[in-house]
C-alpha cells in the first residue's frame, strides 16, 4: 500500500486511519528511524527502566536473606 502523507509547519504528520488500524498503531507508539533509503517508521513501545545504585542493590540482598532465612536448602 503506497500512501501519500501531508506533513505540517510543525512537522506533524497524519498516517491514514485504514493503515493505522491495519497495522494496530496507536498514539505514542511510532518509531523513526533514518535508513539508508529514507526514513523508517516502525511501531514500537517504550518501557520504563529503573537502575540500582549500590544501596538498593544491598536492600534486595537483605531482603533476599531474610525471605530466605526459614528455608533449608538440600545441599
């Protein structure tokens, strides 16, 4: 399907709802990516990431010991 897509002022630009709809494309979840050919629009997701510092990391393993401590483990 080879569609012609107008593109604002603002670089905003409108995918036809028949292909959004056939590809399951909702708001917010549009990738683009430069190619060699021109640019890629894929869908895609983003997820929230949390990264530990040393003093959370020690939480985990404090809690781990406690969570762990009533169990006996076949060696």
């Amino acid at each position: 399907m080879t569609k012609v897509i107008n593109i604002n002022g603002r670089g905003t630009l409108t995918l036809p709802k028949e292909l959004r709809q056939r590809l399951g494309i909702k708001a917010g979840q549009i990738v683009a990516e430069e190619t060699d050919e021109g640019i890629l629009l894929r869908v895609g997701a983003a997820f929230p990431v949390e990264i530990y510092d040393e003093k959370r990391l020690a939480e985990f393993s404090r809690n781990n010991e406690t969570a762990l401590a009533g169990y006996r483990f076949k060696r």
